[in-house]
C-alpha cells in the first residue's frame, strides 16, 4: 500500500520540487547588483554606491602638485590641496554631503540618489543622479568690487550608469553637465583677457570610468571626462586619473595619478590644468571612513 501511495505522489512531488527550483530562479533574478564599486567615488568620477540608511561617512582627499616641478616644492610634495567631507546616508536610495576643498577655498553641497538598480538577469545597469553646487569664497571684493554671491556659485548635474559584468570588472559612463556663473578669464598670446569671455557658461562633459578587481581588498580604477564644449582657446584639459583602492574593513583607502588638481565636479571638469605628456600629473590619495 505505501509503494502504491509513493508511486500516486511522484508526480506531484516533482511537481513541486519544480515549482520550488522555479521560484529560487524567480528570487535570483530579482535580486540587485551588489558591491559594483567599494567606494562613493571612481577616483575624481562619482561611483554608483550610495551610502546605507544612518552610515556617516568622513573622507580626508589630499591632492599633491605637479611632478614636473621638481625639487623646488619636492616633486608637488610640499603644495598640497585638501578637501574634508562629510557624508550621510540619508536613506537607503539618498545620500547627501558637505565639502570643503582647498582648490579656491570652495564649499559643495550635494545630494546623489538611486534611480534604477542593476538586476541579475534583468534590468542591465544601476542608475544614480547626482546634482551638487559649489561657492567659490576665494573670489574677494576688495578685488571685485561689484561682486554677488551668485557670482561664486557653479552647479552640476550627472546621471551615473554603471554595469557590473562580473565580480572583477565594472564599467560606468557619467553624462555631465555643468553651469559656472564666473569663468576665468582666457588669454591670448599677449596674455590680455580675450573679450567677451568665448566659453559659454554651461558646459557638457561624458564622464567614463571603471573598476577592475585585483584580488578580495584591492582593486585597479580609473576615469575620464571629456569636455564636449571647450571653447578651443582654453589652456583648460580633459581629467584623467588612474589609481588603486585598498579596502580595509572600517574604511577604503584609495591612491591615484591625476592630472587634475581640483576635487569638487565642477573644478575637475573645467577647470582641470595638467597635461600627461608633460609631467603635469598629482599623486593624490583618498581616506574613507565610514561610522
């Protein structure tokens, strides 16, 4: 009798076991992409990772001088440009930070917040926003005399796309834009400001970066932007940066080679100085520390 009753079950038990392997696909699918990049930024790109709901984050950058300067400032040693951050997850979907950058004395206030979230075997790529807005204090009255706050303020606006295609590599693509009320002055080869100023305020830029991972703690990354509207009489460059990130439990301690000395988007997508071919690149590093 209880050969018959198993034999009647069979079919129903494999039945079930397939609906329940069904269902484990169904979950699998459904899950989001995890650990795409370790830290909130590439190098000088913000990164698809959002800080977790109450994490409090304090990042100390330091960025260096120019290598071609030689021993007269110790290879860029002794001319160093610090910005403090402090970040908060606000919720899981929004975090937001306040910055101080030494590169003309700015502050940026900003807020980056999840769209869409890469899914195993479904939707391909996680997707962020990120706007910020910057005041550059180092502008004085004494030397502009008509000068207005808004005078010191310049905006960004990104969207972060990235794609996790394995656990070593992932590749990210950051359309940009960017509003300066203030530009600086460009020369001609008299050095006298040309007039009116040929470079529109509003500026575009394709950022591109990517992460490959080395081994469990350490990881190669790099990034680029490209400026999509430089006016052809700046001196100004396209930011490219190439550094390693070493994850050591409580914080992410990240090492770069870049030619761009500012921190804040703004400042390293327009205003960016180095030139690779001729020495012109920082050794920079960022110390993230989350509580």
């Amino acid at each position: 009798m209880r050969k018959i009753l198993l034999f009647l079950l069979l079919p129903f038990i494999g039945w079930t076991q397939d609906d329940l392997l069904n269902s484990l696909d169904s979950i699998e699918t459904n899950q989001r992409v995890t650990s795409a990049f370790k830290s909130l930024k590439i190098i000088n790109l913000e990164s698809t990772k959002l800080a977790s709901k109450g994490d409090f984050y304090f990042v100390v950058a330091h960025r260096f001088d120019y290598f071609n300067n030689g021993f007269d400032d110790f290879f860029g040693l002794d001319n160093a440009n610090t910005q403090l951050k402090f970040l908060y997850g606000a919720t899981d979907w929004l975090t937001v930070h306040v910055a101080r950058s030494g590169f003309q004395e700015t502050y940026d206030l900003a807020a980056k917040y999840l769209i869409k979230s890469q899914i195993k075997e479904g939707f391909p790529v996680t997707i962020v926003g990120f706007n910020s807005v910057s005041i550059n204090s180092e502008l004085k009255e004494k030397d502009y005399p008509k000068l207005k706050f808004e005078n010191r303020l310049s905006y960004v606006t990104q969207l972060l796309i990235s794609r996790k295609f394995s656990d070593k590599l992932t590749l990210q693509i950051a359309p940009s834009y960017f509003h300066e009320n203030t530009l600086r002055d460009i020369l001609d080869e008299n050095n006298q400001a040309i007039l009116p100023n040929p470079q529109d305020n509003s500026q575009f830029a394709l950022g591109m970066g990517g992460r490959y991972k080395l081994t469990s703690r350490w990881s190669i990354n790099m990034d680029y932007a490209a400026h999509l509207n430089r006016t052809h009489q700046s001196i100004y460059r396209n930011p490219l940066s190439i550094g390693v990130d070493l994850e050591t439990g409580g914080h992410v301690f990240q090492m770069h080679f870049t030619n761009s000395r500012a921190m804040h988007e703004s400042g390293f997508l327009g205003q960016t100085s180095g030139d690779w071919s001729k020495g012109e690149i920082a050794f920079g590093f960022n110390l993230v520390r989350v509580f």
